[in-house]
C-alpha cells in the first residue's frame, strides 16, 4: 500500500502526496481493496483553498501515529470536491443528513459499496468539549464496523433512503409575478439594512440574489429591491472581503460587517459579482459600481488567466501557513507605502480603518499579530479625478510592497463550468463598458476549452498544466457553457457560438432532463472512474454557483428567441414551473432561478442588429440592463444561421436594429434615439401588462 497522490491533475490532491496516509484517488480501485479486505473507506474531500482543510491536514494526515491508525483500519480516498462536484454533492447531502450541518474538509465514512453511514467535517488532532478528537473517532467507527456491523449497515440504508427521498420536489406551479414578488418581500426582509448583504455572519456575497433583486426592479419599478441590491453591492465593495490593492472579493466575510473574510479568493464569486456589478452600474450609473467591475475584471486577467487562455480556480486563504497573512497590514508597514507616495498618513489610516494595535482580533488566534484589514471606513470621493489619481498612487505603493511577500498558493486546475462563469462575465462586461481587452480574453478562454478541453468530440469538465483533460462534462460544464458561448456572442457574433451553444443544450436534453423540467447533475448514476453514486443526484439550488437546472431556464429561453424555437421556451417555463412550489418558500436558494424567472417575464424582446458601423445602436441596447432582450448581430444579407436574423435587410444601407416582442415588431430603425425609445417602451409595457 502506498499514497497515489502524486501522479494526480488536482493540485489539492498534490499537496496530500507527501502524507503518510495511503491515499487513493476516487475510483474502482479504492472500492474494490476495501471490498477484499472487509473495511471501511474514509473519504475526505476538500479544496486547496480551504483554510480548515489545511489544519486538518496538517494536524491528522501528517501525523505519523494517525496516519497508522487510518492506513490499518480504512481504505483512504481524498477528493477535490471542485474536480468532482458529483461525488461532493451525493456524500455532502450525505453528512447534512447526519449531522445537520456540512462543510469542509467532509469527512465521510463508506462501506465497500459506497454507502455512507458516518459522517461530519472538521475534526480537531485533541478533543475538545463536544468535539471528538479525529482519532477517537476513527477508533470508535472501527469499533463498530467491527462489533456492530448490522447496526452500521442499516444505518447507511437510512442515509440512503432519504438521500433518494431528498430528490422528490412539490408538484409543479406556476412561476407568475405575484411569485416573484413574494420571493422578492422574503429576501429583502433578510436584508441587513446596516451592514448590507442578508441574514448574519458568516456573510456570503450571494451575488444571484442581488441579480434577481436587480432584475425585478427592472420588471416592476420596486423600490425596496432597488435598495437593498444596491446597498449591498456598495457596503461590499467597501468591505475588507474586497481586496482593495490587488482586485477582487474573498469567499466571505466571518463578521456580518464585511470586515474579515476568508481570505481566498475563487474565480465563480468574483464572476458572478463581476455580473452583478455591470448591472447595478447599467441601473443606477454609480461610479462606484464602475469601478468596481474594472477592478474585478482586471483581476481576472491579471492574476487567474493562464497565458493559454483558460482561467485557474482560486488562490489560497494563506501563505506561511498563516491565513490572510499576505493581505493584512500593520500600520507601520501601511505607513510606510503611504509616505513613499508623499501622502497624509493619518488620513489614509482613517479612510483605511488602520490602527496601532490592528482590527482584526481573531478569538481563535489565527490573525498575524497587530494585523489590519483595509476597509472604505471613509467613502472614497468617486467623481474626483485628483482623488483617483492619488489612489492610484498610494494603491500601487502598497501593491509593490506586497508583492514582495509571499504569496498565497494558486489552484491552477480549469473547470469548464467556472471558467464560463468567467466567460460570460467578461464578455458583458467588455461590451457595456466598450473594453475589448475584457471580450478578447472570454474567447481565449472558449478557444482553450475548445482546443484542449474536447477531447474526441467529448467535453471534459477539468483540466491542469502537464495533464490531460479528465472527468467528463456534467451538467454544470454544459449549461454554463451554452450560456456564456450566447453572452459571448452578443459581444463576439460568431454564429459557430451559437451552434456550439446549441450543440451543449441537445445534449444536456438527451443525457440530463428528468423528463420533468428539472435536470440530473450527472449523465448517469455511474461516475466516469468509479462506482455507481448511491443516488443520481438532480441539481436543485443555487448555492455557491447557479444550478445547471436554473441555467438551462436562460439557455432555453435565449435559443427560443435566437431560433423561434417555441419547444425551447416551453421547456424553460417547464423548469421554472418545476421548482414553483419551492422558490418562493426558500428564495435564497434560488437566486439564479428567479432570475431566469425575470428574464421569461420580462421576454422575449428581441433586438435583431444588422449592417455595418452598428456601434451607436448596440451602444443603446447596452445602456441599461433589460433582462428579457436578446440580441443577435449579423450583417444584413446573410443570417449565420442564426433565424432571429434572416429576412432582415438594412435599410438603405445603413446599420439598422428590429425590435420584436410577442410575436409583435416595431418598425426597423436606423436611428439610435428611436431605437431607444422602443427599448424604453418595451419595458413600460413589462410593468403594465
């Protein structure tokens, strides 16, 4: 017996291959030693961003004496749940069973067939009052296995039976706006009216809610969504979860006031907040939203995308082995960078929150001594040129002397569905705010995954430098990814875009529909290099990224206008109608479904743009963020295949926009300012009828 870790595409699992546990990949292998040695299988899964997955490793996996008591008594299998979403989603529904909470590190514990009949997270090396310590609990769980065999099984068989009854959903109903706008009292009833953000800490961003707040703002003219979504991208943005010297947001705040985080960073948050900042800046103009998206796509550029193309997952929360160690500041090092520019230090330590003894005070004694967290205490002046450019200054001045540190760890495995997330971000933001940099770097991305992540005609979900792609796509890879190819082509009107979005939805028809509206997670029970999953898991709710159920509503819906295909449409209202008893209960976990919701309300309104020098007409149809328009761009005498587009000449030759919605068109224009006025009167018509 040996650790197998080595040889692994995840850099997780890479970081566990010098442990003295015997480590196995998840896969028939694991299954079938534990099978001919009659024990159980220990299954850890985590992600290299995960701080506490780190202590564990550190505090269990390295120690030699645990480490003995594991390789004797169990069969050890370490997942990346990001590589393997499916066998995360089975076994974490698995432990919130169990336990009735979850998280990782998950620590779950199998039978030879994959049942799980024990389970939890974070298990200290010492006990502690109610928590065991990590080897009393594998003593006590061989113990049973060994004592108590029939009484562990049946205890699996219960898991299983409600992991299967947990995929029954309530009858269908119907999505209409008096849902929407139930869900949309709901949330904002959570909503911190303090702090920003819904509910207490831990916060997350949950950038899908805000969406739909946005977009049902748009829809009905509500107030209170407006507000709610808009101070909660502002509070944010001038929280400590927001690096404010290097770009982009952390996975969440500890504190219900956005001050310390979890300080890694993850490509799926930063583009779904990259989203939901171009359209509180389409909605409201603030400067500071603007801002904003230029901060966190030039983060994207600058520190994830590989010079292929394709976009790393995340970096890590530490460095040294201390977390946010890279990020904070004691205030001599923050007065330093600040005097090197020849700037009032006192004024920067209060815009900044910087003090003598430091701001963060860690209960749990993981802060660097003296550390300082910089949050907007005092709002930065948005429409002041001078104040930016001194900005600049000072930011680039701390940034310097950062950049001598050293940095956290950098996860630099692709995963389709997340790069898409990227994707499809970028492109929007690249064409609302006229940067071409920010659309170029979406196609390199589709160009990488097209290139190296099809292999003989198969999508794969993950990718890492000096390995092949593995683990074919799931749901997730395709409906993200037939999404962001059709914002894509919004900004890039290649018709291949569309024929390859609508490739991955005929796919994820024949191998992923439940027959009912809703969608499987995976192809089929059967994982690619493993046993059977104890239940084929449907993908029900947003969590920290869209559900492929959720997406596959806007994939539909944009296919239906793109084509005329009514199927398509039918099939999206079918998944929202799916999930209608649900998501005006739990509306929270529904963000990107709701969303999609507004978008079917508020749709189709379609936006044919043809001939040459369109610029002003697109420019209009980008003003403000309508979530029902889709667009198609073509050149007036041939459609690309692209239906929404044929028989629509220009008009004496000059660029001209047809607007369409309901089976209804408006005249064709050439003129941007009468092209606005039917966009503004196609959504008055959304709010009164």
């Amino acid at each position: 017996m040996a650790n197998r870790l080595a040889g692994s595409s995840s850099p997780y699992l890479r970081q566990h291959a010098d442990n003295p546990v015997n480590w196995h990949e998840w896969g028939d292998e694991a299954f079938e030693e534990a099978r001919q040695r009659d024990v159980p299988i220990f299954l850890s899964v985590g992600y290299s961003s995960c701080h506490w997955c780190h202590v564990m490793a550190h505090e269990s996996f390295e120690d030699a004496e645990t480490a003995a008591a594991m390789n004797a008594d169990f069969v050890n299998i370490k997942v990346d749940r990001e590589q393997r979403p499916d066998v995360d989603a089975v076994y974490m529904s698995a432990v919130q069973a169990m336990t009735r909470h979850g998280g990782w590190p998950m620590s779950v514990f199998l039978s030879a067939d994959g049942t799980p009949f024990y389970g939890g997270t974070y298990w200290p090396a010492d006990a502690r009052p109610g928590m065991p310590s990590f080897r009393q609990v594998l003593a006590a769980v061989a113990g049973s296995w060994a004592n108590e065999r029939d009484k562990v099984l049946e205890q699996g068989s219960l898991v299983v039976q409600h992991l299967s009854q947990q995929q029954t959903l309530p009858d269908a109903a119907e999505v209409d706006a008096s849902v929407l706008d139930t869900a949309a009292e709901r949330i904002v009833a959570r909503w911190d009216r303090t702090n920003g953000g819904f509910g207490s800490a831990p916060k997350f961003p949950q950038a899908m809610t805000i969406d739909f707040l946005l977009a049902h703002h748009v829809r009905t003219g509500d107030p209170d969504s407006l507000s709610a979504a808009v101070h909660s991208l502002e509070r944010m943005s001038r929280g400590g979860i927001h690096d404010h010297v290097g770009g982009g947001f952390a996975r969440y705040s500890t504190d219900e006031m956005w001050l310390v985080p979890h300080f890694e960073k993850m490509l799926y948050d930063n583009a779904l907040l990259l989203r939901a900042y171009v359209h509180g800046w389409q909605i409201t103009g603030q400067p500071r939203f603007r801002r904003m998206v230029t901060d966190i796509a030039e983060y994207l550029l600058a520190d994830l995308q590989q010079p292929e193309g394709g976009f790393s997952s995340a970096t890590d929360a530490d460095s040294e082995g201390v977390e946010g160690k890279y990020f904070v500041w004691t205030a001599e090092e923050f007065d330093e960078a600040i005097v090197a520019v020849g700037e009032d230090v006192a004024k920067w330590r209060e815009r900044f929150g910087v003090v003598a003894e430091g701001n963060w005070h860690d209960p749990h004694g993981h802060a660097p001594p003296r550390a300082n967290v910089l949050h907007e205490v005092v709002p930065f002046e948005e429409d002041d040129p001078g104040f930016a450019r001194r900005w600049a200054a000072v930011r680039q001045s701390l940034a310097e002397r950062r950049s001598l540190r050293v940095p956290p760890g950098l996860d630099d495995k692709v995963l389709v569905s997340w790069n898409a997330l990227a994707i499809a971000a970028l492109a929007e933001a690249g064409a609302v705010m006229d940067e071409p940099r920010w659309v170029e770097a979406a196609r390199r991305a589709v160009d990488f995954i097209e290139q190296t992540m099809v292999v003989d005609g198969v999508l794969h979900h993950t990718w890492s430098p000096g390995h092949e792609a593995s683990v074919p796509a799931l749901l997730e890879d395709l409906a993200l990814l037939s999404r962001a190819l059709l914002v894509l082509y919004e900004a890039d009107p290649d018709p291949h875009l569309v024929d390859w979005a609508r490739d991955l939805a005929t796919r994820v028809e024949a191998e992923f529909a439940d027959g009912e509206g809703a969608y499987y997670a995976t192809a089929a029970a059967a994982t690619a290099d493993g046993p059977e999953l104890v239940v084929r898991p449907l993908d029900l709710w947003d969590n920290a990224q869209p559900a492929g159920s959720s997406v596959m509503v806007e994939v539909n819906a944009r296919l239906a206008a793109l084509d005329g295909d009514l199927d398509a449409r039918d099939r999206a209202v079918a998944t929202v109608s799916r999930f209608g008893g649900q998501l005006p209960l739990a509306p929270l976990g529904y963000g990107e479904l709701a969303t999609a919701a507004e978008r079917l309300l508020s749709g189709p309104l379609e936006v044919a743009i043809v001939g040459e020098d369109a610029e002003q007409l697109l420019a209009v149809v980008r003003d403000t963020w309508r979530p029902g328009v889709v667009v198609a761009v073509g050149s007036g005498t041939d459609d690309g295949g692209v239906p929404l587009l044929r028989d629509r000449p220009t008009l004496d030759g000059n660029a001209t926009a047809y607007v369409c919605r309901g089976f209804v068109c408006e005249r064709p224009t050439t003129d941007p300012d009468e092209l606005a006025r039917q966009l503004s009167a196609a959504v008055a018509a959304q709010r009164t009828g």
